[in-house]
C-alpha cells in the first residue's frame, strides 16, 4: 500500500504511464518501498536520489516520501498497521469509482481477497 501511495503522491502533474515507465527505478531509489528502511534515510540518501539517472528530480517529493514512511511507522506503533487504522476509517467499505453517477461499496474483504487473487 505504501508503494501506491507514494507512486500517486510523485505522479502529482505528470503522466501515469510515465510513472509506470520509471519504477523500478523509483524501486531501486526507494529500497523497494520498505517504510521502515526510508524513515531513516537521511540528506545523503536524497542526494543518492536526485543523482539517479532516470529518477523524476523534485526534492520536495523525496523529502514527503521519507516524511510519510514515518507517519506510516507512527500509524503502525498506535494502530497495528497502516491497512487496519485505514480500514477503522472506512468502516470497512471500499468506495469503487464506476463514473460520475454511480458509487459502488464493497466490503473490505472482498477487497482484500481480490487483491490477493492479482
């Protein structure tokens, strides 16, 4: 989950499929999205980063990935995990965007067990 958000949140002004193009690169730069490994990097690892051929450069995204890999951790000391303290807030529903007029709600399991199934 942390990957997707992170992706959505660099995506911000550009392109999907380039986002698509470029991760693994975004992989390699991130240690494969591992929040716990992210929360510590530090300026040199920004550096790393900016400096990595292929890598969309914009420091202030880098800096709110590292940011919001430390919110995950305090989320997961106070709620168990990101997934729980997410679906406490949903009421354990997904909202599944069909269009402009229709709304459908389905379960966080079934949710669960579709995403499990890709």
């Amino acid at each position: 989950m942390f990957e997707r958000l992170m992706m959505e949140a660099r995506q911000c002004g550009l392109s999907w499929s380039l986002m698509l193009k470029k991760r693994e690169i975004f992989r390699e730069c991130f240690d494969d999205f591992d929040y716990d490994r992210i929360a510590d990097y530090t300026e040199t690892d920004i550096d790393r980063i900016m400096n990595t051929e292929g890598m969309i450069r914009s420091h202030r995204k880098i800096e709110a990935i590292i940011n919001n890999a430390r919110c995950f951790q305090k989320v997961r000391k106070e709620h168990g995990s990101f997934c729980d303290w997410f679906w406490a807030h949903t009421g354990e529903k997904t909202i599944l965007y069909v269009g402009h007029e229709k709304v459908a709600f389905l379960s966080a399991t079934a949710c669960r067990m579709r995403s499990q199934k890709s």
